[in-house]
C-alpha cells in the first residue's frame, strides 16, 4: 500500500469527467455551535477549489491512498478556532503520511495551540504541506515550525528550480515569553520553507469543467504529490530530495537585555527619567536612588517636588558622591546636556567606574553591548526572514498619537497600561522610550530623542508587524502603541518639518483605535487634518482628544516656566471640538473615563 494522504479543502465534485470510475474516498468534517467537531458523510465540493488540488495529487502520483476531508462549504474560510478543533480531532481519529492544507488563515490571534498540534503529528511522523496566502500575507499553518510552507512568491522568478528550500544560516529561537516546554516550537527557520516556482497549470473545476490556474495552493498540491511518491525518512530528507536549489538567508539576531535588574541607580534627572520616578511601581526592579549634577540646583530636593504626580520621597543626590553599593545596575540616561555645561564625560566615567566594580549598565544611547551592558536598539539584522510578508494581526490596537512632540503622549501611555492592569486586563505595549523594558512592555522601538533604530520606511513597517506578532502571541487583552510626534508637519517649509518617519511607524501599528494628544493652541483646522490623517492610514477611528493643559509655548523662551491652562480656556476648546470629547490628562477622573472610554469602544458598547 502507497502512502496515505489527506487533503484538507472544500472536498470534491464526484461526478466531474475527469473522475469517471474511479473510486474517491472522503468525509466532511465541521465545527458546530458548541465547538465539537463532527462528521458526514457527503463531502461533495461546491467551489471547485478542492477539486483541484484532487485533480493535482491523483494525476501526479501513484499508488496514493487518498482521503478528501470537506471543512467548508460555499465559502473557502474558516476560523482559526474551528480549524484547530478540525485538526485536532483528526490528530486523535484518523491516521495519516501526509496532510496537504492548500490553504491559509490570514487574521490570527495567538498559534500556541495550533503549534502544538503540528508538532504532535510530527512526532507521530505525519507531514504536513501547507500553502501560503496567493495574497502574501504571513498566514497559518503555512508559517509555523512543524509544518513545510510552500510559497511562489517575488522571488521565484528568479529561480531556475521548481522548488527551492529556504534556510538560514543558523537557527534563531523566538524571544517569546513561552514556558519552557514551549519556547523550541517558534519556528526555527524562515517562516517560508519553500519557494515554488509559478506556473499556469490546467486543473477540473466544479463549474466549468477546466479552469487554468496559478497559485499556492496549487504549488503546494503538486509538492504533495511529489512527496507520496518517494520514499523519505523525515521532513529533512523530503525537502532534500525534491527541492535542487536553495537560497540560504542570515539569521535574525536579537537583543535581549543581559542580565536582570533587582536594585538600580539612576542618572541624570532629566525629562525621560521623569517617567521612572511617576511610575516607579510599574518598573522590573527598585529604584535605589536617583542622581544628578550640582549645578542643576535641584541636589537635596525630594523628587516628589520636582515630579508632582510621583509619590517617591526619595532625596536627589550629587553624583559625585554616589554610592555603589546600594545598586547592581546603574542606569545612564541620556547626559548631553550634563556635560554639555560642565564638561564633564559623565557617560563615560560612569560607565569605567561601573565596569570596574562589576556592576550592569542600562544605557538609553547607543555606545555596543557585552554581557554586562545594554541599551535598545533596533536594527536590520534583527528582522525576520519573511519575504515582506505581514501578519494579520487579531487583537485591538490603541494607539495615542499627537500634533507634535512634548504632550504627555508616552505618560499618557503609561497612564493607560497602569489602569488597565488595575482593572485586570492583560496589557501588551510597544513603547518608544529607551525606558520601555524598564517597564515590563513586551517590545521597544526607541525611535524618539538620540534613537537608536536603524532601519528604512520598509524594513521599519516590517519590524514594527513583528513586534504586533510577537505579542499577540503573547495572548494579550489589549495592545498599546504611541507616536513620538506629529502625523503631519505644521507646515510645508522645510522636508525635516515633514514627519515621514513617524507617519509609517503609525501606520504600520494598523490601530483600531486612536486617542489624539492636541495643544489648545493648535490651529482647528490643522487638528482635524491629524484626525483625518489618523483614520486614513490606520483604518481606525479617533476615539477622543486629548489636551496637553498648558499655555501656548513661546519658541523665543524655550526654558520659560510652562502655566497650566484657566478654566475659562479649557471651556472655549472643549467648545472647539464638542464633535469629540476632550479629556485632560491632569485631571485623574477624566483618565478614569478615557480608560472606559477605550474599554467600551473595544467591547462594541
């Protein structure tokens, strides 16, 4: 007996021509209310699509047991849940060689189950073949370790070979946070195993008779064939064997922090480290003290004073006195201007005396790591291997952006993970402040002040879809992202106005909701254009405004003292944009609204 074969589709049009006398095994196999898989008995196709991919095993290979499993009727989609629960009963019922999946899902929350499956028919020495989306989208179970993705994608028209394996130079392990039973089942590997070259091909259809098609699903149907004919010991040996050519690519690198932080130091006390002293307990690690220059007037001053919403009774001290002892991590924000006044290298004194203590280093700039040293970055060698192809990404998306920079937009983010976990919801973020690992977010992408990503507008929409991934893995209630800047430049002047940079890392976040930071001083119209602006690119909708409470800021006195903005003003801009409900981020009731605020839009109330 040959190799047993099934094939998951749409099942097959019995009575086409093509079929005549022959005898065609299969069943349908569906997912009803209450989430039990069940069978019948009919599995005749009503597409076509599964006539096809029937059309291309049978002809193309011999002494193949086939077993046509139908999973959908007049229309080729199906869930990610009711598929797995498919694939799971046939793991536990039926017994296969080879399982030919000429189709993908595209919008996918977390795989941790799916990825479980395929390994376990792996283990039992079941191969799986699976065809990538025609429309180049990353799509499942074609992307995951376990399974032999097979994709004609740009790049197979270069290719002399109709198969090429695709590999890396070394084997990558995911960063994601799984257990560790889990942590080996991300794929190893480019997410694309095979790249197939696109051919026209004559297949039976259901109505007509013929068709010509060309895609992956077709790619991957006649890969199957080629693999029940041969013999092979593993999915290693069977790509191997049918594939001649093979374009190796390099390893995707990471950059995890080194070391775990328990009790650390912080210096200078500036704007960014404002955020760490307001929110110390949303930090990894306890803040032992925080230090700054005496010329800066603030040595002895307790930081509650001089950062009003933080409640840290914490005595700021010079760091010409600081004390090593009390700390295993120094972190070195960003020291421009400290030296700037007085001359002094602090960055790199502090880091010669750190090392030679032994102490790790957290540094916002970017100066290379080592073992006890780290600061995020992003760069190209960090991107996955995935042909430009994007994940789908299933789980709702807040982001907060602005009409420029300084407006409270990463305090605000803060703010909202903070609230958010108090009423029990699993948070993932993005931030993009080198102080975002500090505070537990899943991803970092330090695009604001001295940035340290290095990446073009194309790799940079690629990179941020890989963090929305990596964390929807995670298996999240809710995302949080936000811009550094403006979407639009307050004018034509000069190209540095324009924003290009930020108005991709935006759109690349996909939000489905937007709460949009404005100044009262912002002209209406230029506002409303941001809004637009928002929506237009992200397919979502700007769920309120926020105003940043402070008179307009005079450029000619930039070290002015900032004043908070009059009751009487607050009312005229509130009148300004009544179509949207403006909260302001001083006032601890309106943040409690605009939390629910988010949360109903989400739950569609």
């Amino acid at each position: 007996m040959g190799k047993r074969v099934a094939i998951i589709d749409s099942g097959v049009y019995t009575a086409h021509p093509a079929f005549a006398g022959k005898k065609i095994t299969g069943l349908s196999l569906f997912v009803d209310s209450q989430g039990h898989a069940f069978t019948e008995d009919g599995f005749e196709d009503e597409i076509g699509h599964g006539t096809a991919v029937f059309y291309i095993i049978d002809r193309f290979s011999q002494n193949v047991e086939i077993t046509n499993i139908k999973i959908y009727k007049d229309r080729d989609q199906i869930s990610q849940e009711s598929f797995e629960i498919i694939l799971e009963y046939i793991l536990h019922n039926m017994q296969f060689d080879i399982i030919n999946i000429s189709l993908g899902i595209v919008r996918c929350g977390c795989t941790l189950r799916l990825r479980r499956i395929c390994s376990e028919f792996k283990r039992r020495g079941t191969i799986i073949i699976s065809a990538f989306d025609n429309d180049g989208a990353v799509s499942v179970p074609a992307a995951l370790e376990n399974v032999i993705g097979i994709d004609g994608c740009v790049y197979s028209k270069a290719m002399k070979a109709d198969y090429t394996r695709v590999r890396v130079e070394e084997k990558e392990i995911s960063t994601i946070d799984f257990e560790p039973a889990e942590a080996h089942m991300e794929h190893q590997n480019s997410i694309v195993d095979v790249v197939g070259k696109l051919k026209y091909i004559k297949v039976a259809w259901r109505n007509p008779d013929y068709i010509l098609v060309q895609g992956n699903s077709f790619l991957a149907a006649n890969f199957t064939a080629l693999a029940a004919g041969i013999d092979y010991t593993d999915s290693e040996d069977l790509l191997n064997k049918i594939c001649s050519e093979e374009l190796l690519l390099g390893e995707a690198k990471k950059n995890d922090m080194p070391f775990a932080i328990k009790e650390a130091a912080v210096f200078p006390f500036n704007k960014e480290i404002h955020a760490i002293a307001r929110f110390e307990e949303l930090l990894i690690c306890k803040i032992a003290d925080y230090y700054t220059i005496r010329v800066m007037g603030n040595v002895g001053i307790r930081v509650g004073e001089l950062v009003p919403a933080s409640r840290s009774d914490k005595i700021l001290k010079d760091i010409k006195h600081i004390e090593w002892d009390k700390f295993d991590t120094l972190i070195i924000g960003h020291t421009d201007e400290c030296s700037n006044i007085t001359g002094v290298d602090y960055k790199g004194w502090l880091i010669e005396e750190a090392t030679a203590r032994g102490k790790n280093i957290y540094l916002f700039d970017d100066i290379g790591s080592n073992h006890r040293t780290y600061y995020p970055r992003v760069c190209e060698d960090m991107l996955q291997k995935r042909f430009g192809k994007l994940y789908k990404i299933d789980k709702p998306v807040l982001t907060v952006a602005g009409t420029n920079s300084k407006q409270g937009k990463y305090t605000l983010q803060l703010e909202l993970r903070k609230r958010f976990m108090e009423l029990g919801y699993k948070v993932g973020q993005i931030g993009t402040e080198p102080t975002a690992p500090l505070f537990g977010m899943d991803e970092v992408f330090p695009c604001g002040y001295n940035g340290t990503v290095k990446l073009n507008p194309e790799q940079t929409f690629v990179y941020v879809n890989q963090m929305l991934h990596n964390i929807t893995e995670k298996n999240p209630d809710i995302i949080i992202a936000g811009a550094q800047t403006a979407l639009l430049g307050y004018n034509d002047n000069n190209v540095y106005e324009i924003p290009l940079y930020h108005r991709i890392f935006f759109e690349a976040l996909k939000p489905d909701a937007v709460i949009m930071c404005i100044n009262a001083y912002d002209d209406r119209e230029y506002v409303i254009r941001s809004i637009k602006t928002a929506e237009g690119l992200s397919g979502g909708r700007v769920i309120a405004l926020v105003c940043f409470p402070v008179e307009n800021r005079n450029r000619w006195q930039p070290g002015a003292k900032l004043r908070s903005l009059p009751p009487d003003r607050r009312k005229e801009v509130e009148e300004q944009y009544k179509d949207y409900k403006v909260y302001w981020p001083d006032i601890k009731e309106d943040i409690s609204d605009l939390t629910k605020i988010c949360i109903d839009f989400f739950s569609g109330e």
